[in-house]
C-alpha cells in the first residue's frame, strides 16, 4: 500500500465554520494508513498528526481525503472531523481514524486539511 499525503497549511478552502486565521497555523499530515476489511468492508484507518501553532486550542479539526486505484486514477472523496482537541504550541498525533466506506480498488490515499476551530472548553 502506498502512502500519498499532500498537506496544506492555507486556510483558503475552509470549511463553513471553520476558523480561517487557526487552520493557517495549523500543520495537518498523514503519517500512515491501511484499509480494514479489505474486500468487506474497506475503509480506510489513517494516523495523523496535527501540530497547532496557535496560542490557542483547537478542536473539531475537519480534514477531506481522497483515494486513488494504484494507476493514481481519483476513486473517492469524503470528509471526517476528528473527535478532541490539540492544545496551544504542541503536536498530538490521532491514530486509528476510521473515515469512511471506500473502492475495493483503493491503493492510494491523500489528505488535506479543511479547517479548525477554537476550543473553547463549551
């Protein structure tokens, strides 16, 4: 399985509700992946790692991946929104994502980082 990972650190294409100011200041990377249920169910579990440069905590990080059959022909797309936050100045990995039904024939996966918004304890 191949690892594709495409990291933005733009806010331009934020999410409604998103805060665009945090998701700029805030690194978003896949470090790995692998398919469960390969030929049953098939999704995708990713481990990623958010580092918030922000004075500030962040949650409700939204991300879109993409997956891709191993010719790199665009199979599926979808969004997922990590549950928890990441405090100020620091990188906290979440691993074990399930983010969603996909292709049979997915090979390849890419990630991009929609938005954040600020954890205000509510």
């Amino acid at each position: 399985m191949t690892i594709f990972a495409m990291v933005f650190l733009s806010g331009c294409d934020t999410l409604a509700g998103g805060d665009t100011q945090l998701t700029s200041q805030t690194y978003f990377e896949l470090v790995d992946w692998h398919i469960s249920g390969f030929w049953v169910i098939n999704c995708p579990v990713a481990w990623v790692r958010v580092k918030n440069f922000n004075p500030v905590p962040i949650k409700e990080i939204t991300f879109q991946y993409n997956t891709y059959d191993a010719d790199g022909t665009p199979l599926d797309q979808g969004t997922y929104t990590i549950e928890g936050s990441v405090p100020p100045n620091s990188v906290k990995n979440f691993i074990e994502l399930y983010v969603g039904m996909v292709n049979l024939h997915s090979d390849k996966l890419s990630v991009k980082l929609l938005s954040v918004k600020p954890d205000t304890g509510h």
